[in-house]
DNA sequence: CTTGGAGCATACTACCGGGTATGTTGTCAA
DNA sequence: TTGACAACATACCCGGTAGTATGCTCCAAG
C-alpha cells in the first residue's frame, strides 16, 4: 500500500475496487461474520494473499466497502444541494436519487447497513473503534443533510409532522427498504428500478405529509 | 427435551424461555454469528450444558426465538381480526398494535429480522433448511394478513397506490424501523413507546395515501 | 543485467467456537 | 433406600478461519 505517483493510485484503486465489489456481494449475501476471506478470493478467482496484500484485515476490507457505499451516495446527491428554491422539490429529488443509488448499488448499501448495527457493537481493536467512529459520522452527515431539507419543507408549511428526527428516520427508512424486500431480475431493467424508487419516493414523501399535488412527476 | 406431562412441559417453557431472552438480547446486540453460545450462557449465569441440554445446535437456538417473536406478532394482532367494518379502520388497529410489538420485543424482533436475511442464505444442513422455511411462511402469512386489509382499504377507495405487493413491503417497513433507530430510555416509559408507535402508524397510512381526516386518534 | 519492490500464491500457525462425552447434584416415585 | 432421570457443569475434541511468513514472478529503474 506505499504507492507513490498519482498513477499508480489510480491502478491500486482499480485493483481495489474489484476486490470492493466481490466483498460486497460476499457481505450481502452471507452477513460480514459468515463470510470467510477465502470466500470473497475464491469469487475473485484467486486466493488470500492478494487480500492481506491490500488490506490490512478483514475488519479494514468492510471498512473501505462501507466507506465506498457511503462515497457513492454522496456522491449521487452533492449535484442536487444548491440547484432548488422549493425544499419539497430539492426534497423529492434527493429521495428519488437516494432511492435509486439504493437499488443500483444494492451489495455496498447492504453493507452499509450490517455497519451500521453490527460493527456498533463487536468492539474489536481500539483503533478500528476509531475508523468505525468516522464511518459512522459519514452515514450521519449523509443523513442530516436529508434532515435540514425536510425541516426546511416544513418550514414552508406543506408538511405535517412533529419530530424531524423521527421523520427523518422513517423516510430514509422507506427509502432504503428496496434494498430488501426487491432482488433484482435478469434482466436489470433500469426502467423496473425507476418504477420501484417512484413507488417508494412518493410513499416516503406522502408520509411526511406532503400533498399529493408535489407527487405527480415522481 | 423428552418431556412427558403438561406440567413438565410448562416448567420447561419457562426454563427455555429465559434462555430465549438472554438468546435474543446477545444476538440483537452482536448478530447471530457473532454472538456464541458462550456468550448466551454468560448472560444466563451458567454455561453451554444448559443451553444444549435444551436446544440441539445453536441454529435450533435461533429458530426458537425467531419463532417466539412471531408468536408475539401473532398474538398481539389476533384480537382486531374480526372486529372492524370498515378496513382503514382495522389497518390503523393492526398497525398501531404491531409497532407497539416491534418495540416492546425489540430483542425478538431483531432476530427475526436478522433471520429474514441472513438464514435465508447460509444454507446449512439440509433439515434446518427445512425449518428455516416453515420460519419464512410464518412471517409470510402475517405479511399477507397485512396485504389483505391494504387492498380492501384500496378497493374501498381511501388509498392510492398502484402495486399492494409493494406497498405492504413499504409499510411494514415504516412500521418496523423504530426496532432499528429507537434506544429504548432508561425510564422504559410506555407513554414514549405509544409517542413512537403513533407517528410511525400515521406515516405509514399516510404514505399509502389514506387521508389525514382518519389519522387524528392514532 | 541486476536488483528491488509490487503483486500475487502457497504453506503454515494459532485460536476460537460449535458440538460432544461424561461427571455431578437434586428430586421424586416406587 | 434406591434408582432413575432431569438439569445442569466440566472437560475435551476438532474443524474452520483470521492472520503470517515465505516463495515466486514480472516489471521498471538505475
């Protein structure tokens, strides 16, 4: 892990996020404790020492998958924060993309999820306490980005609801629930995810109180 | 477990079902994998003769306290079945008193959520996949007693949504997230239960579209 | 052309945890 | 009184897995 220019940065990364991608979908489908590193080699083809020549532990593996999930969800909303006057519209709109980032990166947000529940407790090592610490301040900064929104559609009176906090926690709650109960067809029809995250973006939305009048172009 | 007399049967329950407890609360907090046998016998005061002098492996361990959260689920909902006419009505009643259940046995309802996804994967030994299905069609029929009034609150035109499928997922969902967000207070007050149960009961009837004229007394 | 290091593979260790085999104690019925 | 059994505790086995130590190969810089 000591690279040096920019370049070869960039071909560690790669290397990496394969490595990401076959964690994750080993994460999601058998949980972090149940599955093996041998298990996440054996799906990219190769074995163990390619791993540990990367990562320093399988605790640091889940880590920077985390990490990665929580980087594309950012990433998928930062276009959004300054281009809406309306809060409801910034609100839907960040809804609908968070939705579907959700269901286009089902494995890393899968793993998003076990993080949060799982490594909150098993406290291992002091300092992977730490790094737990900063992922779990990710996932909350993501989260209040969503919560000022919602205080702000509030504020403008078209919402009807007592806690934002609460609110907060069920909307992003609906929204993320794809990620459970839908798996994936054959054909991974963009349009099917589309209609799925319309569904939930209008229900979380409605739930806040918002009239159906918002909800037409969802 | 080779008990004769429904007396002894009964001392038996109770007995398991202090295992049961101690069983949910270690894999609430740590998760299934994470949590050994050692750990439940810990909590218990004793060690694993007890537990496998009750239960034959740990994966039986799991399955009854899975089993005994739906139970719980069962039980709570069973009184509303044949008590309402008009059906919003009877899916406020079901859904009030279902997440007052969520967080009431939040320890139980961790585990079966945990069970949803993680044994559904796992595939163990060939009878418990057995088990493991029985498991999934309990939680299956309730869900359905659930879809059931949605789409007779659809048909008597009060709600607006398209897929009953999904809607239910969604729901159930809003209902159940307060078992994942909400730290029970050291003053387990059953008034701050009834707070939270109440505004996740009028989100979710509000995000399938039913009008806030019938949410003013959840 | 050689040497150092990246990028792996192979072989091995150490330990944890599920499961078992067996011992101990209290109780109750015959 | 005794034996039989429930209800545990103790001691042990053993497979799987995280982590390590080392070997191999290719490439690029000097």
């Amino acid at each position: 892990m000591s690279v040096t220019s920019d370049s070869e940065i960039g071909t560690a990364r790669i290397h990496q996020e394969e490595i990401l991608e076959a964690a994750a979908l080993c994460f999601m489908e058998r949980g972090y404790n149940a599955s093996s590193i041998d298990d996440v080699a054996r799906r990219l083809g190769s074995t163990k020492g390619r791993i540990y020549h990367h990562y320093r532990s399988k605790a640091d593996l889940f880590a920077d998958v985390y990490r990665y999930g929580m980087e594309l969800n950012a990433a998928a909303i930062k276009p959004l924060c300054g281009a809406y006057d309306d809060p409801v519209e910034k609100l839907k709109a960040m809804a609908k993309v968070h939705c579907l980032t959700m269901l286009r990166t089902r494995p890393f947000q899968r793993c998003v999820w076990e993080g949060v529940s799982l490594l909150m407790r098993g406290a291992t090592t002091p300092e992977q306490r730490e790094t737990l610490v900063e992922l779990q301040g990710l996932r909350e900064s993501y989260a209040i980005r969503f919560r000022e929104v919602i205080e702000d559609a509030r504020e403008s009176g078209k919402t009807d609801f007592e806690s934002s906090g609460i609110a907060t926690q069920i909307f992003l709650m609906a929204l993320n629930s794809p990620i459970f109960w839908y798996s994936p067809r054959d054909t991974d029809d963009d349009e099917q995810l589309n209609e799925i995250a319309s569904r939930c973006t209008r229900f979380a939305l409605q739930g806040l109180g918002i009239g159906k009048e918002y909800l037409q172009d969802v």
